[in-house]
C-alpha cells in the first residue's frame, strides 16, 4: 500500500494555552511565554533512541489563547478553523490544551472536521511542563508520535501514555496524571515500551464516518447559552425544567436521567419536555452513569421520554451529546434532518 503523499510532511503543534504551558509565580501558577523554546528544549531532555522517533514539527501558538475553564462554542469554532485551514500542510496536528474543558474541544473539532484523512491529536498535562515528575513532556512525545501515524485519520486525545477517541473522552480525574478515560469505547492505542501502537478496527477508517468534508458551521448564535444541560436530582419539579426549556434563548438541551432512561412519572415534568420539544427544542437524553447508555422506554418510568419526544444519546459522552447539538443546531437544517442526524452516529460518538 502506497503511503499518502503528506506522511513527509512536519506536523503541526498549536498551543492553546493551560497548565501544560504555565509558570510559578506570585500569584501562583500562570501563562509562561517563549512556549517553542521550552517544548524543544524539553524534546531535547529525552533519550537519542526516543528523540529519533519524534516526527518534525512546527509550533504556532493560537492568537487568542483558551481559559479552558471557560471555554465556550466560540472558542471551539476558532480553534477548528484554524485546523481546517492548516491541516493539508501538515502530516497531523497536535492541540495542547488545558485539561479542564479538554474533552469538550476534542469533541467539538470531531464534529467540525468530519472526514479527516490525517491526524488531529489533542492532549495537556496535570501539571508544568518544567514541573518536578510532570506529565507534560511524555504526554507531547505521545502526541506528536501518533500525530504522524497516517493511518489514524480522526480527533482523538492521547494522555498518560494511551491514545482515545476524542468523542468518546471525558476528565474523571482532578490530580492523577492518568486523568482521561474513554468509558464505553476501547482505547484507540497505547505506549508499550518505546513503541506508540494503534490496536486494528477500532478507528474511523475501518468505520462509518460521516460525510466526507468538513463542517464548520458558525456557532456564536449558541455560544450564550443557546444549549443547556438539566442533570436530574430526587425531588425535582416542573418549574424548575421550565425555568430553563421555556426560556426563548434556548434551543436545544441535554437531559441527563437516570439509569437506562428514566425519569419522574410527573405528568407536568413530562408536558415541559413535549411542550419544548413541539417548540422545535432539539431535546436528547443520557444516562448520569458514566459506563453504559439509555435506552427510554425499557421501564415503565422511561415511557415519558419516548411520549416527549425526547432523543436518545445511547451511550454517548455529555461532552460529545452537548456538542454535537451545537452543531446541528448550529446548522440550517429542519427539525426532522437535526433528528435524523443526532440519531446517526457521524463520527464514532454513539
């Protein structure tokens, strides 16, 4: 098999900003400059043996850098432009980003850049990269390593030494250096000894992939607020749903129930959800347990979501179901295609 004529080519590292990046000072921990000298400096640092497997690469650092904790659909949208516009000079791209919101982003430009023939690896660090013990260093060595692997053609986030579908990730852990956990899909890959392997038929090039181009759909109309997320709690009412799906603002929401799909049996809560729902409110449901998905209407108590007209999220992330009602919200599509296509899996999120 010939290999595609980009696998020559360097691979392209945009920073973004977060802790990867930051410096000790007064006030605490903040943003340190001059981020290439220190990246190339700490490559330096490693073995001959893992310096020789280190493709070339380029380091841009983004014009306006991301607080990952308060990131929003905006700043999602930037980053894949920019990706979208870079991405057919490099071999792959690599995106140091802060962990916070980590997943969110890596979610995103999964969606936005449907139909990546190359890589696009995002990944962080617990801590500095001049940090005693940090994570940083080996988590870019990782990065880089898979960003010029020709064969992986999707998003994906490559921590503490294992390679996930960007989709499918999600932060389950605020200290531990292995943070990031993929918890109803395989691992696309991992480090074992010196060598960075991709485990075959798990990527998107063995699977549906959605529409071969990318979308990059202008998302500020949603970028206030546009989407919310309702996580149920023992005793909640109505009004307090209300409070939210009847606000003109809103467009779309993220219901997380309980179990494999359940939710109160109050015909008032259920009539907030149809109501919305009839409004045009592109509505979905997940499960608040982090392994597993819903399935309305197994139990009895799951039937209101089904008579609501709510959409099932099957088993995916919060980060890939909220974003990926952005998108489509994002979109000029009819109420029935936005249906149709959340129901889809696109790019390997449900």
């Amino acid at each position: 098999m010939n290999e595609p004529p980009f696998v020559d080519r360097p691979v392209l590292v945009l920073y973004t900003g977060g802790t990867l990046g930051m410096v000790p000072s007064a006030e605490g921990l903040a943003p340190g400059g001059d981020i290439e000298a220190r990246v190339r400096h700490a490559l330096a640092g490693l073995p001959p043996s893992r310096q020789a497997r280190l493709p070339r690469f380029t380091l841009r650092s983004v014009d306006v850098p991301i607080d990952s904790s308060a990131a929003n659909p905006s700043d999602w949208q930037r980053l894949g432009g920019l990706i979208a516009e870079s991405v057919r000079e490099y071999s792959g791209v690599v995106v140091l980003h802060g962990t916070d919101t980590l997943s969110w982003t890596a979610s995103s430009l999964a969606y936005q850049l449907q139909g990546l023939d190359r890589p696009v690896v995002v990944t962080g660090a617990m801590q500095p990269l001049e940090a005693e013990g940090s994570d940083a260093l080996d988590n870019i060595e990782l990065a880089l390593r898979y960003a010029a692997k020709p064969e992986l053609q999707e998003v994906t986030v490559a921590f503490a030494g294992r390679l996930l579908r960007g989709v499918r990730t999600r932060k389950t852990h605020s200290e531990a250096d292995d943070a990031f956990a993929s918890p109803n899909y395989p691992v696309l890959g991992e480090r074992i000894d010196d060598d960075v392997i991709l485990y075959p038929g798990r990527g998107l090039e063995t699977q549906q992939r959605g529409a071969p181009r990318f979308e990059l759909p202008d998302y500020s109309a949603l970028a206030d607020g546009g989407v919310v997320r309702f996580v149920l709690w023992p005793g909640v009412q109505a009004w307090q749903l209300d409070a939210w799906l009847g606000d003109t603002r809103v467009r779309g929401a993220l219901l997380e129930v309980w179990g494999g799909g359940n939710v109160p049996p109050d015909p008032e809560l259920i009539g907030v959800l149809a109501r919305a729902s009839g409004e045009g409110k592109l509505i979905a449901a997940i499960s608040q347990c982090p392994i597993g998905g819903v399935a309305p209407g197994h139990y009895a108590a799951g039937q209101g979501l089904l008579q609501a007209n709510v959409l099932s999220g099957d088993t995916m992330t919060p980060e890939a179901a909220m974003t990926k009602l952005v998108h489509l919200l994002a979109q000029p599509l009819d109420d029935q295609e936005r249906r149709r296509r959340f129901l889809t899996p696109l790019i390997g999120e449900r």
